[in-house]
C-alpha cells in the first residue's frame, strides 16, 4: 500500500479481528486505520503542527489515544475526529489505559502519569497549522459579536534558541479587571487557537492580551446576549 508519504510505524493497535490502528513519524499527524483485518488502510490526521505520534491505545473500535512530542488526543468516534486533552512541554513516549477511564503515561523525563477520568476532555488551545511563523501576531477573535463562544488566533514564532515560549492570554473584563485566564504555559512555535465561552459572564465590551518574554498585543471583543 501507498500512502504518498513516508511513513515510518511505531505502535499498532487492533481492538477486534478486524479494527486496528497504526501510529508513526510521518513527518505529519497521521493515524493510519483499518476494519478489514489490515488489507486495506485510511489515513487520518490531526489538527495543527505535530510531528510525531509516540504512542496510541484504544479500548475499542470508538475509544483510543494518542500520543505525540508535544500533547495527547483522544477519539471516541473511532478516529473521525481527535480533540486535544493534554498539552506538554515534557513529551510523552509510552501509554496504557485499562478502561475508559484508567490509563498510564510515561513522559521523557521518567514521570509516570495516571487519569481515572479517560483523560478529561479537549483543552482550550489547538494548534492549526504546520507552518512555523515569522512574527508573534494576534487576530481578532470571530465570530464578534458572540454569544457565548468565540475563537482567538495568534502566531508564535521561532527565534533564536526559544524552541518554546512562555504564553499568557488574558481576558479582562471594560474596567480592566482580570475574568479569566485562558493559557498560561510554555508553547512551541506555531499558530494556535483558543475558544472562550463566556456562557457565564454579562455583556458587554471585553479586552483580550497576549503576552510573551518580548510581547505583548491587546484586542477588543463584545460579548452581546
């Protein structure tokens, strides 16, 4: 079989005689998957920049993880689609889940980590593209006007020596009182997104910050109910 890219298999996975499932460095986030007993496999990828897949486990043909240099998915509709559950500056190489909720992981470093919660569900920032950029930049958030959800975007660049950078995005309320804080960790470089519900909150006029060692951009978005 080819697929039209180099794709080197590390870790296989077959939940019945027929469903399975292949992780590997294909220099992309790609899961291949099969429900023919192998003769035939689909491709599919994962959102954003990502360039290894470490490791994989599933419980069943809807259910399964996956592992990269830099974060953890989970499906639970047999890998249509995966949602980001985990964000790490210490990559993480090895995984077992003896449930739906229970499972291991072992990160380069050595530390051992254990979920009884299937891993929670999607974190609030997603990587959306496999160019790295040239200079940090902020979009405007979209839809705007919302209600309640909207999405932020913004641009990490690689400089120098920082393979990651120290990302904070803020949300202030018209007085400039801090609501909430929607990322406050170490980012590789690359575009991002981020999505605040601001189900709980009046509305009104809202201020949106990001900031870095050596930036720092605000925007204004209107929250109308």
């Amino acid at each position: 079989m080819s697929l039209g890219f180099n794709f080197y298999p590390v870790e296989i996975k077959f939940v019945n005689s027929n469903t399975g499932f292949i992780a590997g460095d294909a220099s992309q986030g790609v899961i291949l998957k099969t429900t023919n007993q192998g003769l035939n496999w689909s491709t599919y990828n994962f959102p954003g920049y990502f360039y290894e897949d470490y490791a994989l486990d599933f419980i069943n043909s809807n259910t399964g993880w996956v592992i990269t240099d830099r974060a953890m998915f989970k499906t639970t509709d047999g890998g249509e689609n995966y949602f980001q559950i985990e964000s790490r500056h210490d990559p993480l190489y090895s995984m077992c889940f003896t449930d739906a909720l229970t499972g291991y992981c072992v990160s380069y470093s050595g530390i051992i980590m254990k979920t009884t919660d299937g891993g929670g569900g999607p974190i609030g920032i997603l990587p959306i593209s496999n160019e790295i950029p040239e200079h940090f930049s902020l979009s405007q958030n979209y839809p705007n006007p919302f209600n309640p959800n909207t999405k932020i975007k913004f641009d990490i660049p690689f400089e120098g020596n920082n393979l990651d950078r120290s990302i904070r995005l803020i949300i202030y309320d018209i007085t400039g009182r801090e609501v909430t804080t929607l990322i406050n960790e170490s980012l590789k470089p690359g575009s991002y997104e981020s999505e605040w519900n601001a189900g709980n909150f009046a509305s009104g006029i809202y201020f949106y910050k990001l900031t870095s060692e050596d930036f720092a951009e605000t925007k204004k978005m209107v929250l109308l109910k």
